[in-house]
C-alpha cells in the first residue's frame, strides 16, 4: 500500500511532480513514517559528551530513586536528618541506580550546600568523598565544575584532588575544560591543596589547555604552583609559541623558581626578538629565569639568583666585596623588569 505524499503549496510543479515520482518506496515509507519526539531529545550530559564526561544533574533517572536521594537533590536537612539517624549502612550507601551517584553527588550537583556540610561531617562521610559513579567521577569532580564554596569544603574534608575519572580527568582538568569565565580562585584552592600543575588533559598540559581557552588569569597559577613552560602540545608549539609579549610577560611574573632550559636545538632564533642566531653576531643565551633562548640584546639585564638550582651549566657570577656574603649574577632577559627592579633592591643592601 502506497503512502501519500504530504501536501504541499507548490504541488503544481511540473520539477517538484518528477523528482516525488522518483521517490522510491523507502522514501515514500520515511516521508509517512511517525516519528517518537522524545527519542530524539538530547540531554546536556549528551551535547557535553565530548569535552566532559560528567553526568548532569539535569537529567532524570529511568529508575525509582530512594527516598534519601530524593531529599539531598531537594535539599531537605530534615529529611536527610532524618535518614541519618537510621543505623543502617545499606541506607547511606544507596545510589542513583541511572547514574551511580550517591547522596554526596547529589547534594552537590544541585549545589545544596547545608547538606554538603551535614555529609562530610557524617561518619560515613569519607566513603561518600570516595565514591565515585558511572564515569568514575568523585563528588569533587562534581564540584569542581560547578561551585566554589562547595570545592572548598569537600577539599577541607578530605576529598582526594588528583583523583581520576574514565577520561583520565582531575578535578582540577575538568574545572579548566568546563568553566567560561577566568576566575583563578576555585584552580588555586585545588592547586593550594596540592593538585598536578602539570596533569595531562586530552593529550596536552592543563597550561596549554588554559591558554588555548584564554583562561591566562588561571595559567598564571598554574605557572606559580609548578606548570612547566616548556612542555609541547600535540603540534610541537611550546607555551612561548601561543602567547603575545604582553602575555609572556604575565606569565613570567609568576614564575616562583628558574625553570629548565630550552635545549639549544629547539630554536634557531631568540625567542623574544625573534632575531636569527649566528655562531658570531648573535650567539644564544639562556634566560636564567624562564629557561628561553634568546640573543644577547634581549639578556642584557642581569639579575641575582641565588642558590640557583638549575644544574645544566656552570652559572656565570662574581664575587662582591662584601666577603661575608657572596653574590651570584646571572643573565636574564629584559622583560623582567620586577626582577631588575628587586636586584637592583638587594645589590644596594648587600653593599
């Protein structure tokens, strides 16, 4: 049996007329086929599915949800209360049977703080920090990518901040790959906690990932905790490669300790002027500070480093007058200029 075509204001249309009788029969059945609208709804956690793997509080349950869930996604403290005071572990430990997510996931997925509180302070409460649901996500991967307030309170309870979901994910890296705004405080709580600076996300360093976001506010800590500068992304580029000068000199800033060096192969020009080296008009140097390849014009300034741990090569000093104290002096590059501004400080106390 055949199915009819819809109706359409153009079906006087001698072409229109031709390609329909083309048709084929699939096509006719496809053209009068019923479509289910709810089967083709996508959840946020099905849109999200390719930056992050955490499951969104937004999307329901198959199941029948137990009563203590039901009051922590409410945010009900008397009904939590209530079934805390029951004396029965099986209670506490029930999960989501969709998403595996206990009480604690809930609670802070729907950013009910005063029963976050109430979790963490539970005996039961480290289990709840440790568990972790479908994806393998700990309650503070949850809150990494949702509140601050919420971070902080399960990082003071305990929370294990380099712990690792299905996609190999800190709480740390999922905050980076998720947040639109370039707040650093909730990375620096995770990093003051002792989060990985230096954790991988898809394949790259979280430094790479903040600045390819331009996220530079939450780099900038990175680099403070420990980031590497050095380390290269999938196309070869270093951190010096994707960032302008106003930016470098930024990140510089917060450059708690001198980094490695560039090995001298990885560049055939100064990585500040961009100058080309030569074995005799522009010979290269090292940059005692961010470890960068540069000609001697751009390290003209020197800076007091010392206890230097850098080990590749005997470092370049003097000795003062003062004999009590000896001072070591090092070529920087000139976009230091605190660093100028601080030596110039300490030469002119220690003299």
């Amino acid at each position: 049996m055949s199915v009819p075509l819809p109706t359409s204001p153009h079906d006087g249309c001698p072409t229109l007329t031709a390609s329909r009788v083309a048709l084929t029969k699939l096509h006719r059945s496809r053209l009068g086929s019923t479509t289910d609208r709810t089967s083709s709804i996508r959840w946020p956690t099905d849109l999200h599915a390719g930056t992050s793997p955490s499951f969104d509080r937004r999307r329901p349950s198959d199941a029948v949800v137990s009563p203590f869930l039901s009051a922590a996604r409410c945010g009900s403290a008397v009904d939590v209360a209530k079934y805390l005071e029951i004396q029965k572990a099986d209670e506490w430990s029930v999960v989501d049977p969709t998403t595996q997510q206990n009480a604690l996931h809930v609670a802070v997925a729907h950013g009910h703080l005063h029963i976050a509180k109430r979790l963490c302070s539970h005996p039961f409460g480290p289990r709840w920090l440790a568990s972790t649901d479908v994806y393998l996500n700990t309650p503070l991967h949850v809150a990494a990518s949702t509140s601050r307030r919420l971070t902080q309170l399960l990082l003071d309870a305990g929370a294990g901040v380099n712990a690792l979901n299905q996609a190999c994910e800190t709480p740390l890296s999922m905050h980076i790959a998720s947040t639109a705004k370039d707040d650093p405080g909730l990375a620096e709580r995770l990093l003051t906690h002792g989060a990985d600076a230096n954790a991988v996300l898809r394949g790259e360093s979280l430094l790479h990932a903040a600045v390819d976001r331009g996220l530079l506010n939450i780099a900038c800590r990175l680099v403070r905790f420990g980031g590497r500068l050095d380390t290269r992304d999938g196309h070869g580029r270093m951190v010096f490669d994707k960032v302008n000068a106003k930016a470098s000199r930024k990140l510089f800033a917060y450059i708690p300790s001198p980094l490695p060096w560039v090995p001298d192969d990885a560049r055939d020009h100064c990585m500040e002027c961009s100058r080309r080296f030569s074995p005799l008009l522009a010979r290269r140097h090292h940059c005692r500070h961010c470890g960068r390849l540069c000609c001697a014009a751009c390290t003209s300034a020197f800076v007091l480093i010392e206890g230097s741990p850098l080990q590749h090569k005997p470092q370049r000093y003097y000795e003062a007058d003062d004999e009590a104290n000896v001072v070591r002096t090092t070529r920087a590059s000139l976009v230091y200029n605190q660093l100028v501004d601080r030596s110039s400080s300490s030469l002119a106390a220690a003299r």
